[in-house]
C-alpha cells in the first residue's frame, strides 16, 4: 500500500524534484511490473515532470495543453511517433494513479493530443536473415576477454528474439533445465512470469561464457567488475558487430532489430502466428504480425495454398 504521507494532496507537492522521485517510486511499487518495464515508466515520469520543474509549473496543475506543448517538443527532437506515443503512455498511467488517490481530478494526458502510430508498422530496422548470420560470424571472429560474453549475448537475442530489458535482468538462477530442455526463465513485459528453450547454439555459446563467468549468485551477465551489463552496452555491442559485419544500416541497428528478425524468420520458416506470439510474449497477435516484415510477400499469400489444395482434391 502506498503511505498517506505520499499522497500529494495539495497544489505544489510534487513541486521538487525529491518528492516527485518519492512519489514516482511509491506508484512504480504498486504496480505489478517487470522491472523493463518499470524502469521505461520511471524514465517517461522523470522527464515530464523534468519539463515541469523547468517551466515552473506544477504536475498536478497540468492541462492537456501542457502535455501538446511537450508532446510536440519531442517531436521536434525529432523523436518518432511511437516512442512519443509510449513516453504519453507512461505519463498518463502515472495520472491515472493520481486520480485514483483524488490528488487531481482529471488525467490531462487523456485530452491531449497524442501521435497517431500505425500499428502495421515499426520504425525499427530490420535485418535479414543474412544479415543476421555475418552479425554472428562478426561476434565469433572477435578476440578479447569480452569475447566469449558478446557471443553468448548475440546469440541469445537472435535465437530466441529476447528484448534487450530481458535479456540484461537474467540472473544466473535463472538458466536451469526442465523436461530435458535447456531453458532460461525471465519476467516479461507486463510482469508475467516466462521460460524458453536454448537452441543447441545457444545452449553452447552459454556454456562456453559460463566456465569464465563462474557459479554463483547474481547476474548473468556481467561487467570485468562484476556489475550487470546494461541494455546501453548491448546496443552499443551491436552497432559495432554490424560495422565490422559490413551491415549498410549499423548505426541505426537495435538489440530490437534481432528480435524483429527473429519474427520474421520464424514466420518465414513456417511456424504458425500464435507460436511466434507466445514465444515473443505478445498479449496481441497484430504486434506479432507487425513485427513479422516479410508479411506481404506475395509468395505467402494464401490464395496459392487455397489453389494447390483444390488441384490436389482435383487432379487433371
């Protein structure tokens, strides 16, 4: 339960920046959350009310004019749609909670407005499936005492489409064996509880990294003075495998463009949508379809499945 003393019932208490903090992390630990998630909340709320406090204006005086105003500042960054679109998100749920306690009567975010995001499409870039083989032979050609961990951490993304959140909050309890599969186990996005299968490749990329990383507690992966990674290093680690990759697209490349890679393999080689889904942990089977960038391959279209099934009942 969240302490009453947090509860800013009047104009001004979330006026500093300490108290905003206090309060941001009391509604954070009242929400059933992975920590991704958790965390992107905490950055979205931390810079609205930064925009606040450098305008002088009190979050719980805010209008929906206040939130165009900062909207269409991010986008002047320029910033894309969707990510203005989720930084909103996060605020309006942070307002919601705030109605909820009646410290404001009305949540301005809801009246503000708000990007229009094509949920067919994703402005992350994608890579083919050979693309994805030279990132891997980049990361297994490369020397060093951080070899062995960027391996594993490559392989990881591209063979089970990991985000960069989950990958990174793996801790070493978390990979175990179950039902004769070698499996990792993670919190996901909404805070559900997930596992997953290594592939043999996986598997043996882990193993290698392990036998230097050593048993134990803590982080799976990890710095030369035992911090976790975090998902910055990750992309930073991409970029620089795909420039060595000769990958034309590198310094736009994500930990996310493996995952949507991942999605359209699996599509491609065809695994059914509701198995890609379940293994991308995707409450909506659109985003899987949006993730999915061959999806309008003409070869795929079902027409020609229709046309051979009725050939085959109809021989000539």
């Amino acid at each position: 339960m969240i302490s009453m003393s947090l509860v800013p019932h009047q104009p001004g208490a979330l006026g500093t920046p300490g108290a905003a903090a206090e309060f941001t992390e009391a509604w954070l630990a009242n929400r059933r959350l992975s920590e991704h998630t958790r965390a992107a909340y905490r950055r979205d709320v931390a810079s609205w009310l930064a925009w606040c406090h450098d305008r002088g204006l009190d979050p719980l005086r805010a209008s929906f004019l206040d939130v165009n105003a900062y909207a269409r500042g991010l986008e002047a960054r320029p910033m894309a749609a969707a990510t203005v679109a989720r930084k909103l998100s996060g605020v309006s749920s942070w307002y919601d909670f705030l109605v909820k306690l009646n410290a404001v009567a009305t949540n301005p975010v809801g009246g503000a407005d708000r990007p229009h995001v094509d949920r067919d499409h994703s402005s992350t870039v994608g890579l083919t499936p050979q693309e994805v083989d030279a990132l891997l032979s980049a990361a297994e050609q490369a020397q060093g005492p951080t070899a062995v961990r960027h391996r594993a951490v490559l392989v990881l993304l591209a063979d089970l489409g990991l985000r960069v959140g989950e990958l990174v909050s793996l801790d070493l309890a978390d990979v175990s064996w179950e039902r004769g599969h070698r499996t990792v186990r993670f919190v996901g996005k909404g805070g559900r509880a997930r596992r997953r299968a290594l592939t043999p490749g996986a598997a043996l990329a882990l193993d290698e990294y392990l036998r230097l990383r050593g048993s134990g507690e803590g982080p799976l992966f990890v710095t030369a003075t035992g911090a976790r990674i975090d998902r910055h290093a990750v992309f930073r680690l991409v970029r620089r495998l795909a420039k060595q990759a000769g990958i034309a697209a590198a310094d736009r490349l994500s930990p996310h463009s493996l995952r949507h890679s991942f999605a359209t393999s699996a599509r491609a080689e065809g695994v059914p949508l509701e198995d890609v889904q379940d293994a991308m942990g995707h409450a909506d089977p659109r985003t899987t379809r949006r993730y999915d960038r061959d999806r309008f391959n003409l070869d795929r279209d079902p027409a020609y499945t229709i046309a051979a099934a009725r050939a085959r009942r109809n021989p000539a």
